[in-house]
C-alpha cells in the first residue's frame, strides 16, 4: 500500500500536508466534501463508480438532444447549493428569478379563467406574499383567509422541536382548518416539489422547515433558480474543473466494495484494482451504499439506515413541432401534470418545443409502460396548453428515478446519521444525512461541507476561508 494512493499506482506527489482523505460518490455532497477537503490543503482522492460526477442530478444524450434525467430547481434560500454554483463558477449558468412569480393553471376552470400566479412584492415578510394571497384565484375568499391563518402559526412552530418530526404534515393543516382545496392548490403545489410526498405523508418538521425558510423567512427566499444549461454542465463538467484546479484526483468508473481501518487512524479503500489508503475517509453514497460499506461499529445502529424510506420521481419529456408554451415553466391544478418547465434552449433543440413535466411523489406512474404514460399526459397537455392541438409530437420518452429521494415520513428525522460516526477518521455525507433539509441539491452541499469541517477538525486543519458557513446561514 501507498501513502493515501493507490497501492498500484504512483503516490501523489503534491505533498502539501502529508494528510490524505478519500471521498467515495462524486454527487453534489461528494464533489463539496472533496473541493473543501481540497481547498484547505488536504490531499484528496474522489471514487466515483459512474463513469460521471454529479449524482442523482445528471444529464444524458438523446440523438440531438441534451436530457436531464430530471428537472432540478432551487431557491433564493438554498445558500449552501448558491455557494457550491459559484465555487465551480456556474452562478451566471443558473440564475434566479428577479422575483417569485409562478404561472399556476387550473385544468379544471373553463379556458379564460384558469390562470392564477403565486408571486411576491417587495415589502417585508409576510406582506410580501400578501397580495398574491388575496388576488389568489385557486382558492375561495374564506380558503385564502385560513390559508393566512395557518401561515401565522406555522411561523411559530420551534424548528428544533423533536415532537414536530414525529407529525404528519396533512393532519396539522387540517387542524388548521386548510380544506382539501387549499392542500391541493397550494400547500401540495409547492410541498410536493420541494419534499417530494403529499402533505399526509411528509414530516411536520421538514414541511414546516421548507415552509418558513422559503416563504416566511425573507421577502426573497422563495425565487426560483434553475439551470438554462444541461445539468452535467455544471455537475459534472465545471465541477471537474474545480476538481482539477483544487488538484483533487477525480477516479470514474471506479466504484469502491468495502473499507476498513487498520485501528490505527489509517483506512484503507478497497477499489477492483487495488486499494487506496487514507488518514480520513468520507463516504457520500445513498444511504442503502453506506449500510453496505459501513465498518462494524461505525453507527449505533447501521439498521436504521435501511428504514429510510425512498420515493421516485418521474420526468415525462415530449418534444412538439412548434412552440405550445409561452413561459418558461408552469404549475397546474385539476390535473395529474404537476410542474412544466421549457427545455428547448437548453437541450439544444433546433426546431419546435420541448417540454419536460415533472412529477414528484409519482408511485402511482413510476412504473406505467411508455405507451400507457403517453396516452395519460398528452391528453391532459392538450387540455392545459390548447396550442399543443395543433402540434405533432415528434418525440415522447420518459426518465425514472426511482429513489430520487429519501422519503420525508414523519420520524425520518431521528433515522438520519450527522456527518460524525463512531469511527474516528470515517464521515458522512449526502442529501439523506441530518441536515434539516429534505433530500435536495442544498442539503447534499450542506452535508458535504459539515463532513469536511469534521475531518478538517480532526486532520488538524483549519476551515478554509471561503467555505460555506453552516452555522452562519441556519
Ligand atoms: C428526478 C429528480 C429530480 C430532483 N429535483 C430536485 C430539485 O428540483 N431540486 C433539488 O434541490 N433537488 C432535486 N433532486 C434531489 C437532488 O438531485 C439530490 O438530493 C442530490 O443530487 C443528492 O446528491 P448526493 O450527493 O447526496 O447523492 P447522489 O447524487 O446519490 O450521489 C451519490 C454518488 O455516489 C456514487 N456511488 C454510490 N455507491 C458508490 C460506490 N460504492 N463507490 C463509488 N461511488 C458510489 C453514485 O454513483 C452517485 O454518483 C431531484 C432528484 C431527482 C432524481
């Protein structure tokens, strides 16, 4: 064995600190574990076991077209995901809105009275929604009033409760008076993208999180930002940039099958060709991955990372003739299409509309063959979008993700592991680690950099300077 290398290969030869780690799964907590681990001067080695970097957030090739295996978004209060963006220089690649403003069309309303938007003003919180509310046409006057209500109490719930994770969302807006309709229209329109599950079967805690920081915390939380390029633009090729310029050593196709430590603080990464050796090891894979690599005695309780639940994600991609759509992404109402977004620019399409609808919490769909997803959402498009009439479809494929995410259930929250084990010199990482956040983007760069800073500390190496502040931004 070499010295934090490969037992079969050259060593490093960087030697800046004589400290090494090894960061196994290169998604987003993998990549931010390792640019942070870099840029305080620790010699790092990424294990990717996909032959690309970006995890669950990825990009494909489809005949001319560049597919996302599913649309990503991210808002104004994802400070984590917005510093990872600029730390591999890909900020002016996905921008935010100016201002929330969400196209939200109703199927179930006669044409002419079935559009509504949720957007924001610029006045302080909660009046910046205020308007938006009252003008709201989703919703009855008595609805959006209640909706106001519960608002109000939902900012005053104590996020760091423990009651509050072991609730179920849907009953709490129940006993506060929030009708089916107002579930529907609004708290499910907004809780299904970003928790991925219905208000009955989402936690109380990570619902209320989601809700007080993007709309109850400042004017601006909630804007929307997404990438207007591939996501495997930024998630894997300006991320290997980053990478190579940290000189971190970035292995692909390279996935690891067990690791073990020596007792004496040095662990040892087994890879098919050899092993590599390393003073801290963080481990960034899903936690089903982690259940299987984790060293006995490494968690209290490794089993109850098997009771993390998963839920999918579908993305349904159909490419008209012509344009159908006039914005850039909507939501609807009355319909099974949930969200809408414009992928024409980005795919590269030279002629015509492509269109991607993604859908969250989809078990009903996740596993329909093509044909029968196809004869579900055409004609649900052709009642949402009346253009879409007149237009031939020139393509309808879908994407599956089927543990998209972890499943936010009530009691998740004392399921998940912090970055910390009970090995010394082992961390963890990823979106489904305790981050207080559902399974998104920002909580995959947040558990990246807590597991950093916890080996930093134990490597005896400062934090650096332009790491994200966890503490700071909460
Ligand atoms: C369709 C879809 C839509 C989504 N929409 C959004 C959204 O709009 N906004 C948002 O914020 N989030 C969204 N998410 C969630 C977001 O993509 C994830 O939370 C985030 O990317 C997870 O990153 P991660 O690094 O924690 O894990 P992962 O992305 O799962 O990365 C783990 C990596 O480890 C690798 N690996 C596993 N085992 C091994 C091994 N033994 N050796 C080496 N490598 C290994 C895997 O190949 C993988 O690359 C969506 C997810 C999906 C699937």
């Amino acid at each position: 064995m070499t010295d934090g290398t490969r037992s079969d290969g050259p060593p490093h030869t960087t030697g800046r600190t004589g400290r090494d780690a090894v960061v196994v799964g290169g998604g987003l907590a993998g990549v931010t574990a390792a640019l942070a681990l870099a840029d305080a001067g620790v010699r790092v080695t990424l294990l990717e076991g996909r032959p690309r970097l970006g995890g669950l957030a990825f990009s494909f090739r489809r005949g001319d077209l560049t597919v996302d295996n599913g649309q990503h978004v991210y808002l104004r209060c994802c400070t984590a995901y917005r510093w990872f963006l600029d730390r591999i220089d890909a900020t002016g690649l996905a921008p935010l809105q100016n201002r929330l403003d969400v196209p939200v069309v109703d199927a179930g309303k006669p044409e002419g009275r079935r559009l509504g938007r949720l957007r924001r003003d610029a006045l302080p919180v909660p009046l910046h929604l205020g308007r938006s509310l009252a003008t709201y046409p989703h919703l009855s006057l008595a609805e959006r009033a209640r909706v106001g209500r519960a608002a109000l109490a939902l900012q005053g719930l104590d996020l760091t409760d423990p009651a509050l994770d072991e609730q179920d969302f849907g009953s709490w807006l129940a006993a506060h008076g929030q009708s089916a309709r107002a579930v529907e229209a609004l708290w499910d329109l907004v809780g299904v993208a970003t928790l991925n599950a219905v208000a009955g079967d989402s936690s109380l805690a990570l619902a209320a999180m989601v809700f007080k920081t993007g709309l109850l915390s400042d004017p601006g939380a909630a804007d929307i930002g997404w990438a207007r390029v591939p996501l495997g633009e930024l998630h894997d090729r300006l991320a290997r940039k980053a990478l190579d310029s940290a000189g971190v050593s970035v292995r692909l196709r390279t996935r690891v099958t067990s690791i073990s430590t020596d007792g004496n603080g040095r662990w040892s990464v087994q890879v098919p060709d050899g092993a590599l050796t390393a003073d801290a090891v963080v481990l960034a894979v899903p936690q089903r991955e982690t259940y299987d690599l984790l060293p006995p005695g490494a968690l209290e309780d490794p089993g109850q990372l098997l009771r993390i639940g998963t839920a999918p994600i579908l993305n349904v991609h159909v490419v008209y003739d012509r344009p159908v759509l006039d914005a850039p992404f909507f939501a609807a109402l009355g319909s099974p299409v949930q969200w809408v977004f414009d992928r024409t620019e980005a795919s590269g399409l030279s002629r015509g509309q492509y269109l991607a609808l993604s859908q969250s919490a989809a078990q009903d769909d996740i596993d329909l063959p093509v044909a029968a997803l196809r004869e579900r959402y055409l004609p649900e498009l052709r009642r949402l979008l009346p253009h879409t009439r007149y237009a031939e479809v020139m393509d309808f494929f879908v994407t599956r993700e089927r543990t998209a995410t972890f499943a936010p259930a009530p009691g998740v929250g004392r399921l998940r592991p912090g970055a910390r084990t009970e090995a010394p010199g082992l961390y963890l990482a990823g979106a489904w680690t305790a981050t207080g956040w559902p399974a998104t983007m920002e909580s995959a760069v947040r558990s990246g950099v807590s597991a950093a800073e916890a080996a930093l500390g134990a490597l005896g190496r400062p934090r650096p300077r332009h790491l994200f502040a966890l503490e700071e931004a909460a």
